[in-house]
C-alpha cells in the first residue's frame, strides 16, 4: 500500500511540475478546468446524487467555469481583471469562514446543509474560486513558483500537524469529524507555515509591511487548508464513504488530494495579491 502510495504520489508530481511550468497559459488554463470536473464528478457523489443528477452539476459546474472565465478574464487568460477576482475571491474566503463553524458544530450543523442540493451548491463555491486562484496566481510574475508556494503551505501545515500532534496531541480538534486530528497538531502545523513565511520574508527580503500581511496570509491559508481537509471529511462522513473516488492508487480520489488546497487557494490570492509578493521574486 504505502509503495503504491509513493509511486501515485510521483507520478502526480510529474505530472503537476510539467502542467505548471511547462505549458501555455491557455493550456493549464483547461487542463485545471478537467481536474476541477473530475472533483466536480466526485463531489457529487458526497452530494448524494445519482448519476443523472450528477451530468447535472457537473454541467453547472461547467457553466460556472465558463461565467467566471468571462467575467474575471474575458476568455483571455493573459490579462485578468483583478479587481473582479477578488470580488469572487473574497465571497469565497468568506465561505471558508461559514464552513468553519459547520465542522465544528457537526453533526448538529446537518441541518443547515444535509439537502443534497445544498450540498451540490456548496461544491460550486468549492471549485470554481479554486480554479480561478490558480489561473490569477500562474498569470503574476513568476506565478509558477506561487502556486507551488501554497502546495508547500498545504505540506507544511500537513507534515506539521502530523509530527507534532503525533508527539503531543491531547485535545481533539474535531472529534466527530476526524477523531485523529488535534489542537495540538494544528498549532504545530501553524507553527510550520510560520517558520516557511518568515523565511520566505527574509530571503526576498520584503518590507515590514509586506511582510505581515504576507505571515499573516499565510497563516490564514494555513487554517484554510485545515478547514477544507475537515470540510470534505464531514461530508464523507455524512455520506458513509472512506474516500470520495478510487482513481488514484493508494490515496483515493481528486477531491481527497485536493480538498486542502481548494481551501487554500483564494485565501493566499487574496494574500499575495495585498502583499505584492510577485513583485520581490
């Protein structure tokens, strides 16, 4: 399993880097529009709909991609309107917000989004900001190296939680959700992304300004991912399934890859986009 789990894990890797720094813009452009359909597939099955339903959302879906790609870039993808991003942006960020008091108020928040519908609708405000992040962030200045900076959030949170939560974890973060995950874990995961802003700071040297609004952007694209991580949790839990697909060996679906970062993705735009960073690289 864990062999499996490595040789996946490389291969989307490759497969990422290649996507990323390789092509056109236009072509990563549609090539995220296909990972984001084939989350949108699987997170209508954690919606409970049948297949009919689900060519339904995902023609939603589909047409959300489209709207938004007309209104932010005007199918032009080398010159977005940022402050229209950011209007998206920003209603998303507010989302992850609401979702935060849904986890931890689960299974009692079921009432609020247990109808299979809203749980289709709350995958649209999922998905497409996601995918609208990684377009804004690939057409700044060195956006390549950008989005893998908020993968390297994701990890980071991740290996960080994982390490200290495994030494110290006492207090669940979120017992009926993902009973292995602690408050200690999480604050060592902040800890982390702490560690990686303050020397990303330092190295580009950024002024004092920018650089706490962007440690405290990263910060918060820290609790983001966590919140996503648990977001997607509940809902399997809700729907009964361990994983949302089985199309990747040994780690399970899109969604189950991908659930931190569509958490993650506005909030650092958002961030990167106040700080400027683009402009120190």
């Amino acid at each position: 399993m864990l062999k499996q789990r490595i040789i996946t894990a490389l291969a989307l890797l490759a497969l990422f880097s290649g996507v990323l720094f390789l092509l056109p813009m236009q072509w990563y452009s549609l090539v995220f529009v296909a990972v984001i359909l084939l989350g949108g597939w699987e997170w209508a099955n954690l919606s409970n709909l049948n297949r009919a339903l689900r060519l339904v959302f995902l023609s939603s879906l589909g047409g959300a991609l489209i709207a938004t790609a007309q209104y932010v870039f005007s199918m032009d993808f080398s010159s977005p309107d940022i402050d229209r991003g950011r209007q998206i942006l920003a209603v998303a960020c507010g989302w992850w917000a609401l979702a935060f008091l849904w986890v931890q108020s689960y299974p009692a928040s079921a009432v609020l989004w247990g109808n299979r519908w809203i749980r289709g609708l709350v995958g649209l405000v999922v998905l497409v900001p996601s995918w609208l992040s990684l377009v804004i962030l690939r057409g700044l200045d060195h956006g390549a190296w950008l989005v893998l900076y908020v993968v390297a959030i994701v990890v980071s949170a991740d290996v960080g939680a994982y390490f200290v939560g495994r030494k110290f974890g006492r207090r669940k973060l979120a017992r009926e959700v993902s009973p292995g995950k602690s408050w200690e874990g999480f604050f060592g995961g902040l800890g982390a992304c702490l560690i990686l802003a303050l020397a990303t700071s330092f190295l580009f040297q950024l002024p004092l300004k920018n650089t706490l609004l962007f440690t405290f952007g990263v910060l918060v694209t820290a609790l983001a991912s966590v919140i996503g991580d648990l977001l997607e949790s509940m809902f399997k839990r809700h729907r009964g399934i361990k994983d949302s697909s089985r199309i990747l060996p040994g780690h399970g679906g899109v969604m189950d890859r991908i659930d931190s970062l569509c958490a993650a993705l506005p909030v650092f735009t958002m961030a990167a986009l106040a700080s400027e960073l683009h402009k120190y690289l």
